[in-house]
C-alpha cells in the first residue's frame, strides 16, 4: 500500500525527525515473550513503562522533531492522542513491518524533513548520545543509511537521508538474520551504510536481568521500578504492581 504524497508539513521546524514505533499497551498483544513470568495483564503495565520512558526520554531531545507511528487497533488513536498530543502521533500503514517502516519514513519525509531515524520501544534505557550518533553519521556525504545493530541479530535503529524501500523488502522480519539481510540488501542496492555500537531489546526474562535496566542514571525511571518491584526470576502477583 502506498501512501498519497504529501505537501511539506509548514509546522515543520526541524530537518530531522526520530519516528517511534509503538503500540497501545493492551494485555496479549505486547510483550508475549514474557508471558510467563508475567501474566498477559502485567507484561503490558511492563511494556506501558517502557513506553512512557521511551516518549519521555526522546521527547526532551532538542534539535529533533518526534513522530509516533502507532499500530491501529480499536480505541488505539485516542490512546496516543491522549498520551503524546494532537498532531504527534500517525497510524502505521501497510501490510507486514517492512511495509509499515517504508510507509512511516515516506511519510515523514514527504512533510519535508532532511534526515530520519526510526526506534521502537523495547530499549526504555537507549542512551540518547546513540541516536545523535546517527543524524551525525549522516552529515557524512558517503553514508546514505544507519543501523543500530541489537545483539539478537536485529536493529534498535535506522536512520536514513532519504526512503531506501530496498531496506524494507525481502527480510525474515523477528528473526536473527534481520540486519545480516538488511546490510546484505544495502550492499547490492549500492546503500553506502554505517553502524552504531551494539545494544540489546528487552524481549525475555533474561533481558530483564541486566544490570544497565536498573542503573538509576539510565533514562528509563518507570521501567527500572518495575523490575525493582517484579524481579523476573519471581512470577507477578495477578493485578499486583
């Protein structure tokens, strides 16, 4: 599905934009790696957590315009009208990731923006200094795209100067092969790439076990009380917080 173009946005102060893709945090459909040890109904109050750091973590970058890409679901627009603001946050669009990836980052590119870096929500504690990292990377006329390489073998970013749909199509997405084949599809599409260090998702119970999600200096406060009142090794009282 391809979006319509789109008149550059006037409201558009910025050159770079970090789109953020996210879901409502609704019990069975975020977080089901974690389900056990958490019920369904806590692993979402986990994922809500680190949603909320992650809005107010990139929300206090300067020099940068945050675009929310939600997933649409009934109730779901209201919800993060409700949380980021009218004119903040935008359905995703299309059929699979990779359709929806392309179709954010043309959208935000047809509001006129120079440069864009896409994030999830499943690093709450992601040190900022990584995502400037990116935009600076590329200033550099021989990269067109950045990844963000995750130890599991997929990407916490990407950040591109302009829509590169060839990074988007053919890849085994939630698989360990997801950057080999993305920087494998950049080099024959002739993608001039750079990375950034390794970081991790918070996908398993053992995600949770490391110690960097409870360093009080990392960014993501909700998320580290969370795991400070539900160690995963014990399983959540139903209801409990």
């Amino acid at each position: 599905m391809q979006l319509r173009s789109l008149p550059p946005n006037p409201l558009c102060r910025m050159s770079k934009a970090l789109i953020v893709f996210a879901k409502r945090p609704s019990p069975g459909r975020v977080k089901t790696r974690l389900t056990p040890p958490f019920s369904p109904e806590d692993a979402a109050k986990l994922y809500r957590c680190m949603l909320l750091d992650v809005l107010a973590k990139t929300g206090q970058m300067t020099g940068v315009d945050r675009l929310l890409f939600y997933e649409q679901g009934d109730g779901v627009p209201e919800f993060f009208a409700e949380t980021v603001g009218e004119g903040e946050s935008y359905p995703q669009e299309g059929d699979g990731l990779g359709a929806r990836l392309a179709a954010a980052f043309d959208r935000t590119f047809g509001q006129g923006y120079d440069s864009a870096a896409v994030i999830g929500t499943d690093s709450p504690h992601l040190p900022p200094d990584y995502i400037e990292q990116a935009f600076d990377l590329l200033n550099d006329p021989r990269v067109d795209a950045v990844f963000g390489p995750t130890e599991d073998g997929g990407y916490y970013l990407l950040a591109m100067k302009r829509l590169h749909r060839e990074l988007f199509e053919g890849i085994a997405w939630s698989t360990p092969e997801v950057l080999e084949q993305s920087l494998a599809r950049a080099e024959s599409a002739g993608i001039a790439t750079a990375l950034l260090p390794v970081w991790h998702d918070v996908d398993t119970a053992a995600d949770l076990l490391r110690p960097e999600l409870v360093d009080p200096g990392n960014g993501a406060p909700l998320t580290r009380e969370f795991i400070l009142r539900h160690p995963p090794h014990s399983p959540v009282a139903p209801g409990g917080r």
